[in-house]
C-alpha cells in the first residue's frame, strides 16, 4: 500500500486553524504520518492512493480525553444506579476481570473508536500490558494511565507508585509513536494526599502528563472537606494539581476560584456519563468563562453506554444552553467551542502536533459522509449539523498517523 494518500477534492474541509477556516472543493496530500499539502491543485501520481472526498467533509482527528476501554465487556451492567453505588458493584465485578476480559474488552473499544472517527483517546485502567497490545493492533494513537488507588493505605500506596513506574519503563521500552504514558492517580477520593503529590512529582519529573477524575461527584467533594479541610479546588491548587493537569468531569469544581487565580486546567466534560449516573451537570458557560481549556470524553461504555464521541458533542451542546438560557453565548459560538473540545484543545492539553489541518501536522484526520445525517448542509451549516446531526454512523473514514484504519464501504 501507498504511503502517499491525496484525499482529492474535500467538499468541505474543517481546517481548525487560527481563523477557523472551512475551505471548499480543496485537496490534502498526506506523506509518511503528516499532511504535506493542503491545495486547490494537487496533481494525483501513480503511486498515490487516491480518495474522492467530493462528498465528504474532512476534520482534525477526533480527540476523546477520557476512557476506559475494557469496560466494553461491561456494557449495560449495573444500570439505574448512582456513582457510589454503581463504583461498589464495578469494583466488585473490576476485581474478577482475567487478562484476557480487558484484552477483548480493550479491542472491542478500540474497534469501536476507530468506527466513530476517534484517532486519539486517553485512558485510565490497570493489567495496561493487555490495553497496549489491544490498542497497537487496532492501530489508534493513545495515552495509557494505571489508576492507582490507594484509599489511603500507606503499603497500598507504594505498591501503586512501583506499578506507575512499572507501567511508563514497559510502554517506553516499547518506543511506538502511538502510545505514550500518562500517570493516573484515581481520584482525591480514592488517593491520599500524599499519592496525589507523589503523582505531580513523578509527572513532572518524567515529563508525563497528569490525568486524574475531579469534582465527579457532591459526595467527593464533601469527603476531601472532611478529611482535608479544604475545598476540593483549592486542594487540587494547593498541591498542584490544577495547572497542567488534565482533570475528567470537573462538574462540582469552583470555576470562579480558578479564574481568580488564572490556573490553566484542562477539563474533560463527560456529559452522557454524568447525566447517566446522577453526577451533575457541568456549567459549560461557567467553564468557557474561567479560562480553563474545555475537552470532551465519553467516559467507559459501563457509564454511558457507547463511545460515540459525535453524539457527546451533541449532548453537551444541550447542556450548554441550559447553563446560559438568555444566550450570552451566540448557537455559532457554542458549535464552535464543541469542535474545539474534540480537536484543538485536546491536542494542545496532550501537546500532540495535531488537531488542525495544516501543512506539516500529523495526518490524524475523521472523514464524515454528506449522504446520510449531513445531506444537504453548507459552509453555514457544517459545523451546527456535526454538531447536532452526526453520529459514528456518518464516519467514512479514519486516519491515524498518515494510515487508513477503517473505512466504511457503504457511505
Ligand atoms: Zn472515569
């Protein structure tokens, strides 16, 4: 196979850049793993896989922040239940998975991913040798964190800092450009104090990014005010782990405090997961407004239940407005802070070259058909219709790293 693809003639293509540009009828030419062209005219060579995309419409790869695959195989389990309750049965059901569960599961995921468009996705489990091997098969680019928890027992701490340290030498010692390490401490209620710390230490140490689950719920909140006597917050601020961090669902978290004092956070709205299991749900409005860098993730299927990262964009749209009913914000704008939070964002939080469609950046590129959900739409139009039309079902094609990786031949 060809590793020159020229996706020739884009009806529409979603470029992301600086203006936000949508450029029409223009073509792409990918080399190795990067975009090397982006032009009107782009003469097609013998050796060039060539893809018509004159019924298509080509964005940046789409970025999912928070995951954990091997919860595919839990699919539908321990419905109607709120996160207390619904964590003490995962838990129970998490300690019997063999090897071999997360493996399938992982697959499944990965397999599910890729047919929504996803090209990246950060995630959080443990038995991470299983989540490699079934992410490296699959062909998706990934950032793999063991989740440590402690639960405030000292030897358990120590056993989960050597795991980390076991889990970023074996991904290292691996060297494959698609999967990177990510330390993962659980959450502040399930983590001491001192793992937290231990965990923005080992990041910055090992230049890792920190991802961890913050302001999930009311409930960890009050617990870190007991034990802490903090808001949780400020706690977060208070042993580093506001900036640089990327923090998943965030829907109890003071976004006045952090505009106050100008932390940069990056926070992953997981709205289907939240809405499902009672959470909350995010002020988005209150989100934009502080600063802080707005993401998107769809959590693990046991909490939402697929991984239709499309769909999410829709839902937190939804969720948007009900946060800000007088419209402060324009619909124009809000569509574009959702493209935002599954492209650019996340690949500025995840310091990937990628997330806009640019001479030079990586080819990591979601293809979406015109003929189903999104016939019919214009220049004004795209982006309101991927917003609130598509779904994984309208995904042609995904390429991850200049590669194809799925393809749907009956779009
Ligand atoms: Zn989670």
């Amino acid at each position: 196979m060809s590793d020159k693809i020229l996706l020739r003639n884009c009806r529409f293509i979603i470029t992301q850049d600086s203006r936000r540009r949508i450029l029409e009828n223009k073509s792409i030419l990918i080399e190795g793993n990067r975009i090397i062209k982006v032009s009107s005219n782009i003469k097609a060579k013998k050796d060039y896989d060539v893809v018509d995309c004159s019924e298509n419409v080509v964005m940046p790869g789409l970025i999912n922040m928070h995951s954990h695959v091997p919860m595919n195989i839990m699919r539908g389990w321990a419905p109607g239940l709120e996160l207390k309750e619904w964590l003490n049965q995962i838990f129970k059901r998490e300690a019997k998975l063999t090897k071999k569960d997360v493996y399938l599961g992982s697959r499944d995921a990965f397999n599910e991913f890729i047919k929504s468009g996803v090209t990246t996705t950060v995630d959080m489990y443990f038995k991470i040798e299983e989540i490699y091997k079934a992410a490296v098969e699959s062909g998706i680019r990934a950032f793999l964190g063991y989740g440590m928890i402690d639960l405030f027992n000292d030897d358990k701490k120590a056993l989960e800092e050597g795991r980390t340290k076991e889990v970023v030498k074996f991904i290292r010692s691996k060297n494959n450009e698609l999967i990177q390490p990510i330390v993962s401490p659980h959450a502040p209620n399930t983590c001491s104090k001192d793992l937290l710390i231990w965990s923005r230490k080992f990041a910055d140490e090992n230049k890792i990014l920190l991802g961890i689950h913050a302001g999930e719920t009311k409930g960890e909140v009050e617990l870190i005010k007991r034990k802490h006597h903090r808001e949780l917050t400020r706690f977060l601020d208070s042993i580093g782990l506001l900036d640089n961090s990327i923090l998943f669902h965030g829907v109890h978290l003071d976004y006045n405090y952090i505009k106050k004092v100008g932390r940069k956070p990056s926070i992953v709205h997981c709205p289907s997961s939240n809405l499902k299991l009672k959470s909350g749900m995010l002020n988005v409005y209150d989100v934009v407004r502080s600063g802080s860098n707005l993401c998107l993730g769809t959590d693990g299927v046991a909490s939402n239940n697929n991984l239709d990262l499309l769909e999410e964009m829709k839902i937190a749209a939804m969720l948007f407005k009900v946060h800000q009913i007088e419209g402060r914000f324009k619909d124009v704008f809000i569509d574009q802070f959702l493209i935002d939070a599954v492209t650019i964002n996340p690949a500025k939080a995840l310091k990937l070259n990628a997330g806009f469609i640019k001479e030079g950046k990586l080819a990591d590129l979601t293809i979406l058909s015109l003929n189903n959900h999104l016939s019919n739409s214009t220049k004004k139009t795209i982006l309101n219709n991927i917003v609130y039309a598509a779904n994984s079902s309208d995904v042609k094609t995904t390429i991850i790293n200049g590669k194809k990786v799925y393809e749907n031949k009956c779009l």
